[in-house]
C-alpha cells in the first residue's frame, strides 16, 4: 500500500501545541521559564486562598459536630447497661459451669437480675438511637449547607484566578479531593503551601501555542 505524500494531506489554518512539565522538587528555580514561574506560584497561591476559605468554613463545621456532645449522657448509660449486661450473663454462666446444673441454687434470682438487665439494655438503646436520629436529622442540613458554601467559594476563587481553567481546576479539584478525603477519614486535612515553595504537580500545562512547532521546557525532567 502506498504512503499518502505529506503534501496531498489536508492543510489544516491552524496547528496548536499544548506542552507541559514535570516538576520535582529537585528542580531548580532558575531553570525555570517566566511563563512556567508564574503558573506554579500562582497555583500555590489558589490553594493557599482556598486553605483560608477551608478553614472559616471548618470552624463552623467543627461547631455543628460538637452539638453531639449532647448525647454523651445517653451513650454512658448505653454502655453502662451493657456491661451489666454482660456481668449477668457471665455469672449465670459461671455458675452453671461450678454446679453442671442449669438451675442451681439461686439460677431465678440471677435469671431475673439478667432479664432485668436486658430490660434496660433495650430501653437504653432505643433512647440512643431516637436521639442519634434526630441528630441527624437536625444537622444533616446544615452541614450539607456548610460544604456546599464551600464549595462555592471555591469555585469563585478559581474564577477569579488569572490562571488558565486547566491549571485553575488542577488546584481546585485537588483540594476538594482533599478535603473530601479528610471528611472520610481517608487522608488528613489540606495544609499550607509554603511562601518559597511552588504548587508541585505533575504535568502543569502552560497553555497552548498557535502555529509552529512544540516548545522545549528546560524544567521538563525526562
């Protein structure tokens, strides 16, 4: 099968090259370009915007979890009531074992000591649940609220950055990722970038070139 010649292709008005860089930590600072300096400091700058908006936010945050202090009370007396519980029935269990009898002496006043206890087992835990319940109900809202208010704000600072939208969303999904993460209890919470230290990505996008061929990064590490 013959090649189609270069020349009988479609000339296409305009080509456009979009490059990138890998950047460690090993690099160094005077090996980068201007255009490239510029977009990894204010990368770290957004993340380090979207840190303070975080943090405002998490303090009221903090503030609705802390109203579960309240159930405290009950969460003891649930406790408290299943290790008695669990002392009744280990001694109608020992006592078993020591005579190889199921009614021994004394086995009804045990008995009614264990039913008696499983009595307020169950009383102590419905009243757990009916309050976790309606603690839910009560904050779930308002936490929802308080995220999506986050969120929001988040995206207005990445609106309002001079930086390009790819470079822009790097930052701002990354720290939501974060932030998600921690809600989870999968990864800690997000931390400030240091004012001498670039926002380290892998492959920051410079933008894109119209017309003649791809740019060589010196910061590029192969």
């Amino acid at each position: 099968m013959q090649r189609t010649r270069t020349n009988a292709r479609p000339a296409w008005p305009y080509r456009v090259y979009a490059y990138g860089a890998t950047l460690y930590r090993q690099s160094a600072l005077p090996a980068w370009t201007e255009a490239l300096r510029q977009v990894v400091f204010t990368q770290r700058d957004l993340w380090n915007a979207c840190l303070e908006a975080w943090e405002r936010n998490r303090t009221q945050y903090e503030a609705l979890l802390a109203q579960a202090d309240a159930l405290r009370p009950l969460r003891e007396a649930h406790s408290q009531a299943l290790e008695t519980v669990q002392s009744a029935s280990a001694g109608v269990k020992q006592a078993r074992q020591k005579t190889r009898q199921k009614r021994y002496p004394g086995w009804e006043a045990d008995l009614a000591a264990q039913a008696s206890a499983r009595q307020a087992l169950s009383e102590a835990t419905t009243q757990l649940k009916t309050a976790e319940a309606a603690y839910r109900t009560l904050i779930r809202p308002q936490l929802t609220a308080l995220l999506d208010a986050l969120w929001k704000e988040i995206h207005g600072l990445g609106q309002a950055s001079p930086l390009a939208w790819y470079n822009e969303r790097q930052v701002t999904d990354s720290f939501r990722n974060t932030v998600e993460r921690f809600l989870k209890r999968l990864g800690g919470p997000p931390h400030q970038r240091a004012r001498d230290v670039p926002f380290y990505r892998p492959a920051a996008r410079l933008g894109a070139a119209p017309g003649g061929e791809k740019q060589h990064d010196p910061a590029r590490s192969r």
